[in-house]
C-alpha cells in the first residue's frame, strides 16, 4: 500500500510540474510572438498615430487626403486609406466630388457645429 501511495504522489508532483513548465513556457512564447508582431507592425502604427494627431489637430476637423498622402511617405494611397479607416476616420468630398476629405468620426458632433457657424 505504501508503494502504491508513492507512486501516486510520484505521478501527481510530476504532472503539476510539468504543467507549470508548460505555462511558463507559453507565456515566454507569447510575450515572444507579440513583441514581434509590434516590431513588425511599427511602421504601420506610427503612420496611424499621425494620422489621428492631424486629423484630431484643435484648428481642423477635416483634412484633404493630399494632405494626409504628403505626410506619409512610403504606403500607397490604398494603405493609406485602409489605415484612416482603421483609424475611425471618414471619407467625404467637397468641390463637386472631386476632392476627397477626411474626418475622424468622433468629430462629427464638432464638424457638424463648425459648418453650420459657417452658414
């Protein structure tokens, strides 16, 4: 019976040991994988991050996308745009539809007041 109770306890310590160094490991291997995801993405997330600090600038609630195109250099205009959009930022047109402007979309009540102290 004696055995029997050693070798329980044998397999229980071995089970929660190695558990912990799974867990230990998992998490060593997921700090990993998202300090490198950041270092991959950095370009991208420094280019949203001006994009909200112009489009959240205290004189200008919307920006022309020339504007925001001359600023960032390096992404097409495509990626540029995927960016504002993942940025909360929204699209409109002035001058019949032929210049695109954007605005951050919690900025609207703020625009909307701006445009009619214009009128």
């Amino acid at each position: 019976m004696n055995e029997a109770l050693w070798a329980l306890s044998g397999v229980f310590v071995g089970a929660i040991s190695s558990g912990i160094v799974s867990l230990i490991l998992q998490h060593r291997q997921f700090s990993h994988d998202k300090d490198m995801h950041t270092l991959q993405n950095l370009g991208k997330e420094n280019v949203k991050s001006l994009l909200v600090e112009m489009l959240s600038h205290k004189s200008y609630t919307d920006r022309s996308f020339e504007a925001l195109h001359k600023k960032v250099g390096g992404f097409h205009e495509s990626e540029i745009r995927q960016f504002l959009h993942e940025v909360g930022a929204k699209k409109t047109s002035r001058d019949n539809n032929t210049e695109e402007w954007w605005y951050l979309g919690s900025r609207e009540v703020e625009r909307t007041a701006k445009r009619e102290q214009r009128t």
